[in-house]
C-alpha cells in the first residue's frame, strides 16, 4: 500500500471517532504537545486525556483493520478459497 492511500486510511478513520478523541491525538500525537501542555489546551485533567488517547488508538486500530472502512480483507483461508 502507497504512502498516500495509507494516510487517505488513516484521515477517514479519524474522521469516524469522537471529537474528544481527536482533539487529543492531534495534539499530543501531531502537535506533540506534552500531556501536561494537551491537558492544559483541553481544559482536561492529565488522567482524561490519556483515557481520551488510549480510547482513540484502540477506535483506530479497530477500523484500520481491513475491510473496517469497507475495503476488501485479503484472502487469508487455507488454499487461496473462501
């Protein structure tokens, strides 16, 4: 998989998780803000924005996985048929 299609993946799985979610990641994850500072952003205690960013990564893991956002799972059966 291309770099671009992987980050188109990763943009539209953002796009499908909560608010909260993503205001933690892109600022702790692309903003590399520390907790501390992401806490202070959010209005947040420290212990909510790691929950936020724990709750995110396992959303995003979820529908990263093939076939979450409606691409085809590759062919994993025993002899190539399903």
């Amino acid at each position: 998989m291309d770099d671009e299609r992987a980050m188109s993946r990763v943009r539209r799985a953002v796009a499908r998780i909560p608010t909260d979610q993503q205001e933690a990641l892109e600022l702790v994850v692309w903003s590399q803000c520390s907790l501390e500072e992401a806490s202070s952003v959010l209005g947040a205690p420290v212990s909510t924005l790691k929950s936020r960013l724990f709750r995110a990564r396992r959303n995003l893991a979820d529908l990263l996985d093939p076939g979450a956002l409606g691409e085809d799972r590759p062919d994993d059966s025993p002899g190539g048929a399903r």
